[in-house]
C-alpha cells in the first residue's frame, strides 16, 4: 500500500509542477518501477482517483492494470491498457509532450508484442494490433499537427518528429509504406522541419530516405540516407550498420562501390561479392552472391533492389566487349558470346537485343541497334557515359 | 523516485477537490469513459472464447441458399432475378421463386436494419454450397441471357456472401473454399468480360472487389496453419495479376522457401523480375507457359508490356536507316502481322510498304485512351482456353503449367 503511495504522491508532484520528464519516466515501461509487485495491481482505480485528478487517474491506473498485465506476460492485455492511457496522453499542455513520447512508444512494443502472441495462438488477422495503434499515434499526431498557438516553445507541434518516427516504423513493418506520404509531407510544410532534435532528425531522414528507395528516388535515397549516416553518432555502431544497409545499394546503383575496409568496419561483408560481381560485369556471380546471402536480404527488404544490380551489370560487362574490341560497331554476337562465358545460357540474340535497346533507353549507352547488320553502332564520344550522371 | 519534495500538498488545497467524505462514486462505465470504444474494439477483435462474446457473434441457422423470409418479401415485391423464378411462372404478374434456386441478395448495411438475425444468416456449409450452385450453376451453365448478366448476378450473390462471412466472423478454414473460388471467378470474368460497355460491367469495381477478397484469402493463409494445397496457385495469381508490385513481391519473398520454390510462384517471380528489369522480350515468352487462368490474371498488364518493347525499341533502334521486320516484331510480340501492324500504328511507329518497321524515338507516342482495344489482342489467352469449360476454370484445383 505504502509502495502505491509513494507513487501516486510523486506522480500527482510532478503533473503539479509540470515535470514532463519525470513524469515520463513514472508512466514509462523503461523505468524500474514497472517491475516492482506492489504496483502490479489488477484494480487499482480506486486507489488513483483518491489523490489524482482525471485524465490522471484514469492513465495512472491503466498504466499500473498494464504492469499487471505485463507482469502475467499478457501482452494482449497490456497493448489495451497501454491504448487507454495513450489516448489520454494528448490532452495535456505541450510540458507533458515526453509523457505522450514515452506511452506512445511502449504502445508500440506492446502492440508488437501482442500481435505476436496471437499469431502464436492462430488468431487475430496480421497486423491488426499494429494498425490499431497506428490509427491511435495518428490522432496523436493530428493534435499535434493542428497546434496552432501563438508561443512556438508552447507549441505540441514539437511532438510531431518522434510521431512521425514510430509511425513510419509501424508503417515499414506492416509493409503500407504509401501512410508514410501524409506525415512526410506535413513535416515538409512545417517550419519547425529542421530545429528537431539530431537523433529525430536522423532516425526521419532514415525512414525516408528507405521510401525514397522503395519509390525507386535513388538520388533522393542518396541524399537522405547519406545525411542520417554521416549526422547519426559516432557511438552508435548497430544504428550507422543500419543506415548502411539501405544507403549501400542505393550508390552502387548510382555507380559507387563501397571499399572493402567500410563493409569490414561495419560487418557487411555480405555486400562484398555482390560490389564484386557489379564492377567486373559478371553476373554469375551476381546471382551466386544474391542466392547466397538471400535471408539477409530479403529480411532487411533489399533484395528486390539488388536484382536492379543486374542492369548496371549488363551495362559493366557489355563496356568491357566494346573496350576489348576497340571498334565504334560492335556485333551483336559478340554480347552474346560474353554472356556465355558468364554462364548466362537462357539469354538469346533476341533478348540482347531487347536489353541493348533498354541500355540506350535509359541512357547507358549512346548509339543505336542495326538489325541489318547485326551490330550495335556507339557514338565516338563517350559511349558509356559514367554511372553517376545516368538517372 | 528520489525527488521527492518535503512538501505536502493535502487534498483539500487542490482545485475543485470534493470534501474529504464524499468520493465520487464512478462505476466502471464511466471509469472507462471515451476510451471504452477503444477497448471494446480490442476486445471485439479477439477471439478469446468468453462468456459474454459468445453470444455477441452471430451465428447463422438459415439451411437454404435463400432466407425463406427474404423470400416471401421479394416474391411479395417482384423482386426476383428471372435466375430465380420458378419456370412457367416468368410471365406471370407476379412470378413465383423457386426456393432451390432463389440465393440471398446483398443489401446495403443500413441503421436501424438488423442483419444479425441468425434465420437470415447462412452458416458454413450452406455458404460453400451457394458458392458451388453459383459457379456450376449459373456461372457455367448454357444461358439465354449475355454473360454480362449472368456475371452480374453471380458477382452480387458473391457478395452477400461474403457479407454472411464478415457479420458471422468466419475465419481461417471456413474461408477459403469459398473466397478460392470467388478470386477464381472474378479473374476470369476480368478477361472474358474485357472491353465490354461500362455500363454493363466495370473492370475498376471487379478490380477492386478482387483485390478485396485476394488480400483476405491470402490472410487466411497467412493465420491458419496448413495444409494449404491451393496456396501455390494463388500466390502466383496474385503476383500475375498485381504485376511490378514491389508490395507483392515483398510479402511474396517472405514466404517460407519451400513454397516459394514451387514452380508456379517461381514462374510468376521470373515474370515479374522480367517486368522490374524491362525486358518485355522475355517476359513475353515466359507468359507462354502460363496456364490459361494465370494468363487472365495478367492480361491486363499485356498491353502495356507490348507498348513497352515498343518504347524501348523506338529508342534503342533510332536511325534513319532502321529497317526491323515486321515479322520479326510480331514474333516477339506474339501477335499475327496485322495486329502488330495495327499496334505500330497506334503509337505513332512507323511501318513502310515493305513490312518494314522504322523505328525512331521522335514518332513513338503513348496512344490516346480508349485508342487500344486489349480485346483484340486476347490471343495468348484465347488460344489457352481451348477445351476448357467455365466449370474447370473456376472449380479446378492446381493445374499443372504447359512447359
């Protein structure tokens, strides 16, 4: 009893004095307390209401029914406890802004959590706990948004970043990238876009930069995923690894392959035989590389792009023929000759055809097909012009 | 917890406190107060088996394909399909229904309209058998009426349907047969009812119904552990049909390998990875060995992969002097001489007296809407129907590929 008291009095203190960090901490599922049993408790609403006044009362309670819950390992339970003073989490002034940060947060896990324990039992439909809480961190951020007083260091439009954040990682997971567009653009229109915190920032370039990517933006990708790799702090190795993840085949694309030292450093070396394959032209052992390590890939979402490799591949292999033969009319049997002696065998003279006209399409190369004489013609000047300055 | 202040704020200093003796009595309605509607729906979604939700779930007990009292109320109002009416009777003022072949109509969900009642509701078993007289019945059957007809009653009896589904919140198992055969249907009916006039059918209402009831279907077995003997057909289907997806190719490449590795969803990969890579060339040939239900599925997106290689051929072959042969092109198209001639026609690419085709980046132009008739260009699906009755198209189990 004398626990729940203590408790309650420090959290009515802090609410009082308008402690959002503090208060934070008390209703957040990182803090200590929620592992202490004397709070555990399955009806405490009572207790709340005697010293708090509402919405306290009733986020105080569900947060402690939520340690109950948690505690039982009922995650279910927990995600609609975590729900009720979610929703109430708004309602204050902006002071109370890592209130909501921290609840909104562990309604994530939670949601996340109890999705994977229905799944276990064969009930529910996939991602439905996930869309549910996306739906609720979505009116959080419209009261956020539509926060228009006068006074910018009052304003809840602060809390529109770290929304944003949790919503695109909710977003990414269950695979509905087209909900990032509406936060994306509404923190585009804002004035407070570059004033947020650099972790903020960091963690936003990164999401959308990943859309960019998705949205096959690969110079905006660049330009995103570069700024979160280079802004993203030192110290944190798993979070700059990540980044790397989405930034490296996005410039391998655009032309630049990474050294061996960065995908040491970073332990990614599973990159190493797919940067090989690409420069020499060799799409064997692009397509030995991507069946080899494809789990990772595909478990991070990249390997649909890296099959995109295969064009930048094609053009690699086919500038080495026309370097080898020295001569501005290439015969098309020669491409195919290459191909062979990549093991490529299922690819005919019809379809280099039809791949030489995609490479001058999208501007890797500069010339033309002859079907009558079987060749393809490259300007004199600079036939295969750089990577980089295609697309 | 350690900032703790010595000072102590009683009660009865804090705003609008009630007195020391009276606390306001709250049941738990009110505790729970806006938020309720929060829990319920969590609550709702479950399916915890607990007292009192058992009884919220409606559960159907109407035996026929028809409830008897939605019966004797359109029969009252002539509101029956002629597919309905009991034979003799059609000319009648008021024709009479047939109980064997009236089925339940969709009605839009509105207030104060009680669509729980259990007699009006169609449990499980009697759903998949209005599914199969639907398909073999009305779908399959030698008709006096055009098909535009017969698919329009079968689509809105489908739907109604799938209304008995959701209000009784069948999942899992019960589901399946039934939405297998629904997406079975509609990708038929998308290609054997293309080009017809929008106001006898609209591809744009089919797509999105389809696509409705494929992302349930594939939901479904997603949560219900196997065995799945049909998963194979319609994850391929659902990769043809949504070509260039990245949304489907990523949750295709989430599939456990082994299924991913069967030779349906390998072949519909290579499609798609031949649509990402622009190569309309092969991803023209590798339709060739689709089956004839696959190559519903993906027909829409043929006309498109065919004004594709000509883009890029426009491009890839721009020289004054280019002479492609038209026989050539048709070849790569899968399409006779004059159709292709046709379509060269359309996007402003060029075909001299010699069947030669001249292609130039300038001319190619992206034709006007309603300029293309995929209709007539139904030839690599036409030609795979051959033998096959509408029955074996909708009610087939895995059909093996031509190699």
């Amino acid at each position: 009893r004398r626990v729940l008291d203590v408790v309650k009095e420090d959290v009515y203190e802090a609410i009082d004095n308008r402690e959002g960090s503090f208060c934070a901490e008390l209703l957040s599922f990182k803090h200590p307390h929620v592992a202490n049993p004397r709070l555990q408790l399955a009806s405490p609403e009572d207790k709340c209401q005697q010293v708090l006044e509402p919405p306290y009362d009733e986020m105080v309670a569900a947060h402690l029914r939520c340690t109950y819950a948690v505690a039982n390992h009922d995650f279910v339970e927990a995600y609609k406890f975590q729900t009720l003073v979610a929703f109430q989490s708004h309602k204050e002034e902006n002071w109370a802004l890592p209130v909501m940060f921290a609840v909104t947060l562990d309604l994530r896990i939670f949601a996340n959590n109890a999705e994977q324990q229905l799944q276990k039992k064969g009930k529910g439909q996939p991602s439905e706990m996930l869309e549910k809480a996306a739906e609720q961190l979505m009116s959080c951020f419209r009261v956020c948004a539509s926060d228009n007083r006068a006074g910018i260091e009052d304003s809840k439009k602060w809390g529109m970043m770290f929304l944003s954040n949790q919503l695109f990682k909710i977003y990414f997971k269950i695979n509905k990238l087209h909900l990032c567009k509406p936060l994306i653009r509404a923190i585009d229109s804002s004035n407070l876009k570059n004033d947020y915190s650099p972790a903020q920032k960091v963690t936003y370039k990164y999401y959308v930069g990943r859309k960019a990517m998705f949205d096959s933006d690969f110079k905006l990708a660049e330009e995103f995923l570069s700024y979160a790799f280079d802004h993203c702090h030192r110290s944190s190795q798993k979070n700059k690894r990540m980044i790397l993840i989405y930034l490296l085949p996005v410039k391998m694309l655009l032309g630049h392959m990474p050294t061996h030292q960065l995908l040491r450093k970073y332990d990614l070396m599973q990159f190493s035989d797919v940067t090989k394959a690409v420069s020499e032209g060799n799409l064997l052992l692009l397509n030995e590389a991507l069946s080899k390590h494809e789990t990772f890939f595909i478990r991070c979402g990249i390997f649909l792009i890296l099959e995109k490799l295969k064009i930048i591949t094609y053009r690699n292999l086919f500038k080495k023929v026309y370097l080898l033969l020295r001569t501005h009319q290439l015969p098309l049997e020669a491409f195919l000759v290459a191909l062979r002696m990549m093991k490529v065998e299922d690819v005919d003279i019809d379809e280099v055809q039809c791949i030489l006209a995609n490479l001058i399409y999208m501007g890797h190369i500069k010339g033309y097909i002859s079907h009558q004489h079987q060749k393809l013609v490259v300007s004199k000047q600079n036939p295969f012009p750089p990577l980089s300055s295609v697309s | 917890m350690n900032r703790r202040r010595s000072r102590r704020i009683s009660h009865s200093q804090r705003r609008g406190a009630p007195s020391e003796g009276q606390w306001r009595q709250r049941d738990k309605e009110q505790w729970q107060g806006e938020g309720k509607a929060q829990v319920r729906q969590a609550d709702e979604e479950e399916q915890k088996p607990r007292q009192h939700e058992e009884d919220t779930v409606p559960k159907g007990t109407c035996q026929t394909m028809c409830p008897a009292q939605e019966l004797r109320d359109r029969e009252a109002q002539n509101r029956l399909h002629h597919f309905e009416m009991l034979p003799g009777t059609e000319k009648d003022r008021r024709p009479k229904g047939d109980p064997s072949r009236a089925v339940k109509e969709y009605s839009r969900p509105a207030a104060g309209k009680d669509s729980t009642k259990p007699s009006d509701l169609r449990p499980p078993p009697v759903l998949l058998k209005t599914v199969n007289y639907l398909i073999n019945d009305i779908a399959a059957a030698p008709s006096l009426y055009p098909w535009t007809e017969v698919y329009t009653f079968v689509f809105d009896r489908l739907r109604a349907v799938k209304q008995d589904m959701i209000i009784q919140r069948m999942s899992g198992l019960d589901c399946v047969g039934i939405l297998e055969r629904t997406v079975r249907f509609l990708i038929y009916a998308s290609y054997r009812l293309c080009g017809e006039p929008l106001r006898l059918y609209d591809p744009r209402i089919n797509d999105i119904h389809l696509q409705e009831y494929l992302s349930w279907l594939l939901d479904c077995y997603m949560t219900k552990t196997g065995p799945h003997p049909n998963q194979e057909e319609f994850q391929s289907l659902s990769l043809l049909y949504n070509l260039g997806s990245a949304r489907t190719m990523q949750h295709t490449m989430q599939l456990p390998l082994r299924l991913r590795s069967t030779p349906n969803i390998k072949l519909a990969l290579f499609i798609n990875q031949a649509f990402l890579e622009r190569n309309p060339v092969r991803l023209l040939r590798l339709a060739q060995k689709l089956n004839f239900l696959q190559t519903c599925a993906l027909h829409r997106h043929l006309m498109t992969c065919r004004q594709d290689l000509l883009l890029v051929y426009s491009h890839g072959y721009s020289s004054r002097n280019c002479r492609f042969p038209l026989d050539r092109l048709a070849k790569l198209l899968f399409l006779d001489a004059s159709l292709t001639a046709q379509l060269c026609r359309s996007c402003g690419v060029e075909v001299n007296k010699d069947n030669q085709v001249v292609f130039s980046k300038a001319a190619f132009t992206e034709p006007g809407q309603g300029t293309l008739h995929c209709k007539l260009y139904h030839s690599i699906a036409s030609e795979k129907q051959r033998d096959l009755t509408v029955k074996n198209i909708v009610q087939s189990c895995v059909e093996t590929n031509k190699k």
